[in-house]
C-alpha cells in the first residue's frame, strides 16, 4: 500500500508542508490542508488564499475563516 500524501500550507513557515501517513503531521503551526497533489496543492492555495505567504498578508475576515479551519490541526 502507497503512503497517504497531504500537502498543506503553513502560514507560520510561509511555505507548502508534506505530510506522509502513517507519520502525519510534523507541524503544529497554523496550516491549511490543501490535497495529496502537490501541483493541485498549490492551485487550491492560490484559489483559497491568493499569494498570501503569512497569516497577516490576508484581509481579517479570511483570516478568521483559515484558523477555524486551522484549529484542531497538527
């Protein structure tokens, strides 16, 4: 069986993570999982979050919706 690959994007580190199964998550910043494709990964961040590198690079309400979503991560 192939490893489970999830691709999320750290707005503490300002860049994409990969987490790998059965490890998972290594991070336990602020990051938004984004899929197992790092190329659809990257179009998912642009699409959700812009070219928003760190939290504070986002207007508040979108703010406000990442860590909801964020929370409970890591």
């Amino acid at each position: 069986m192939d490893p489970t690959t999830t691709y999320a994007w750290c707005f503490s580190h300002g860049r994409m993570h990969k987490f790998v199964a059965p490890e998972g998550p290594w991070c336990s910043a602020s990051w938004l999982p984004l899929g197992e494709d790092e190329e659809a990964a990257y179009s998912a961040k642009a699409a959700r979050v812009g070219d928003a590198q760190f939290m504070d690079d986002l207007p508040l309400e979108v703010q406000v919706e990442v860590v909801d979503e964020c929370a409970g991560q890591g």
